[in-house]
C-alpha cells in the first residue's frame, strides 16, 4: 500500500516529534518472551511495517510492505529510562528504512520496563498506548485482531478538523508561493536540520505519581465538565504558572471504537 502524508505532513522533518510510552510489567518476564510479543504486535498493525518513501519532486508517502525486523535494547538496571528519552530525543529516525519505534528495557526479578520512543508519524500516545496494550495481549498468549491503515476521514467524519473560510484561502495562498520557490527537501536536510536544532537544546522530564483515589477524583471532575483528563491536567498547570499562555491540544478525529492509526486522505 502507498498513500500520501498530507496532513501530517508537519511532521516529516520536525526536530522534535518523539512519543514515549513507559510500561510497568509485574512478575519476571525473559527477553525472548518480549520480543515474540513485540514483533507480535507490531505485525498485527500495518502502520508499523511501513517506510517514509520521499519522492524527488518532494511528495512523501507511507508505503507498506513485509514485517520488519523488531530489536529490544537491553538496559543496565542502574540506567534511568529519563536519561534514554533525553538522549534518544536528539537522534533522528532512519524513516526512509522503516524505523518507527525504538524498544529499551529493563528486567529485573520483580518487574520488567518496557520503554518506547516512536515518530509521531507512526501514531500519538493514544495509539502507542494501545500498541502497549496489544504486546501486553501477545506477552498473554492471546490473539491480537489485525488494524489496517485506514484513510481519514472515515464514514461519518467528514466535517470534522476542516479550516474555516479565511484560513484556507491562506493556506491555499502559502502553498501556492511554496510551489513557485521550487525548494524541494530531502533526507540530507531532515538530517542536517536535526543536527542544528539540537545543537544547544535539551528536554526536560517531570514525574508525578498520582494515588489511585487521586485519579478517580479527577476522571469524575473531569467528565462533570465534559472536559479531557489531559485537558484539566493542562489547564492546571497554566494556572499554576500565573502567566498567561497560548496552549495547543490534540484532538482525535477517530470514531468510537477506532484504535489503529489515522491518516488523511485529503486537506480538510
């Protein structure tokens, strides 16, 4: 399969467009076992078994093909998995090769962490969260069903996440003076632009654990407000800044019940 990356196309050269899912598995857990699951899974999404095909006239593509080869790094004990996310932000997937997903673990006697970096392209946290969960299904000895790559917008979903009036008469006039410049960006420069972007950046991770009841409490405040846990959670912490702040939040256009990854088939 081959379909074009246009609405996601912001993310192709981004610098800074890691995803990171940490999973805390209980009980003790051999590599081996994790890397059937792993491959397991990633085999049963077809998003995951695709490159970045970049064409000479600038045009990219997702383009499908066989399985790929799933590799789990294994970590020392001592090694702190902020630490990895920090370093790992800086390096560049190959994506013209199909890399997606980088996995580092650790396994200890009593639990065993599972960590994944992946390229916004391959999906957001929602869909990482789920490819979590279909690893922890394989890891069980159970079926996982397969998720094709489906093309947004699907039945029903037609008007949503489309621009209004003005701004696509803008973006129609920005695309068009990009056209004539006949500036066309390839791999050397999605390479060359991370080196320089993160030649004086860095990340920083915060770690808060939230009691159980804690959770709770929130999930309910949250949905007497009809409003997102992440969205209540953001909203808390630009409170607390006392700073007013222009913030920007995803918004999922899948349907209920959807959980593979989305692509557009078209500007809205």
């Amino acid at each position: 399969m081959k379909a074009e990356i246009k609405k996601e196309r912001t993310h192709l050269f981004s610098p800074s467009i890691q995803v990171s899912v940490m999973a805390v598995i209980g009980g003790k857990v051999e590599i081996q076992a994790l890397e059937t699951a792993v491959k397991k899974a990633c085999s049963r999404n077809e998003m995951l078994r695709s490159r970045i095909l970049l064409e000479e006239d600038g045009h990219a593509f997702y383009e499908t093909g066989e399985e790929k080869e799933i590799h789990i790094r294994k970590m020392d004990v001592k090694e702190d998995w902020k630490e990895v996310i920090q370093s790992q932000a800086s390096i560049p997937f190959v994506l013209k090769d199909g890399e997606l997903l980088r996995f580092f673990a650790w396994f200890m006697e009593e639990e065993c962490r599972l960590l994944i970096i992946g390229h916004h392209l391959a999906g957001d946290g929602m869909s990482f969260a789920c490819l979590t969960r279909d690893i922890m299904t394989a890891l069980a000895g159970k079926e996982i069903p397969y998720r094709p790559l489906q093309l947004y917008p699907f039945p029903g979903q037609e008007a949503k996440g489309k621009l209004n009036p003005p701004l696509k008469f803008l973006m129609r006039r920005l695309n068009s003076s990009w056209d004539k410049s006949g500036r066309v960006f390839g791999w050397a420069d999605y390479e060359e632009l991370h080196r320089k972007y993160w030649e004086n950046r860095d990340i920083r991770i915060s770690l808060e654990t939230f009691p159980k009841e804690e959770c709770e409490n929130l999930l309910t405040r949250a949905r007497e407000h009809q409003v997102t846990l992440n969205s209540l959670l953001v909203t808390a912490l630009a409170r607390a800044s006392g700073e007013k702040r222009s913030i920007g939040l995803a918004a999922s256009v899948r349907p209920d019940g959807y959980e593979g990854k989305t692509m557009p088939r078209e500007f809205p």
